[in-house]
C-alpha cells in the first residue's frame, strides 16, 4: 500500500467509525456521508491526475518495481529494502508453485505489492531426425 492509500483508509475508516461508535447524538450520519463522499472525490480526482503525469511523477508517488531474484540468486539487499525476509519470499514463490529458486529467471515486486515471476525457458528436445 502506498502512504495516499494508507491515509484513504483512515479518512473513510474515520468517517464510517465515528459515527458507527458514538452514534448520532455526537455525529451526524449525514456529515460522516459527506466526509466519505469528500474522500472518494479527491480519491478519484487524485487517480485521474496521476493517469496523466508524466512517468517520472508516476515512479515517485506510486514508487518502483524492485528485483527479488534474477537468474535464480535472491537479492538480500532488495529483499531487506522491501521488508521481505527469505522465508515470505519463499512462501509467496511457492503461492505461484515456485518451489526452485534455480526455476526463476527474474522475480520483481511490482509497486502494487503484486509479485511477478518470469521462469527460465524449459530446454525442448531437438525432435529433428539426424
């Protein structure tokens, strides 16, 4: 999750709570529906503005794609700057019936926290006739 994610969820979760603990005596349901409809329109706005900045604006609010593990060797340095440990790795490999390290030719962490894995070509068998 992003940090715009992060506050998206406290501002609704705020929103919808406020009224849901103290009832209407202390919030009005109506002023909660309106501080949810504020956040779902800069929500949208902001996701529209971000569909139309140029790549490197992009690349700085949303982040990076990073490296886990190319030609089979794990990255620990890019796995320690993501908060991932080798057993989470191994765990979201398997999740995608990854069970060789040796099988993968690039792994990345996408910016939406989505793994990507690329295997290594199988090698096929020459079926000519010598």
């Amino acid at each position: 999750m992003s940090a715009f994610d992060i506050i998206v969820v406290i501002a609704l979760g705020s929103a919808v709570g406020d009224v849901m603990i103290y009832g209407e005596d202390v919030v009005l349901i109506i002023e909660s529906m309106v501080a949810i409809a504020t956040v779902m329109i800069l929500v949208i706005a902001f996701d529209n503005l971000i569909a139309k900045a140029p790549a490197n604006v992009v690349r700085f609010i949303e982040g990076d794609a990073t490296v886990l593990v190319k030609n089979g060797r794990v990255d620990e340095k890019a796995l320690e700057t993501v908060n991932i440990n080798p057993e989470e790795l191994k765990t979201l490999l398997r999740e995608k019936n990854i069970h060789k390290m040796s099988d993968i030719r690039l792994c990345i962490l996408e910016p939406n926290g989505y793994l990507s894995v690329i295997k290594h070509k199988k090698k096929r068998l020459n079926s000519k006739l010598l």
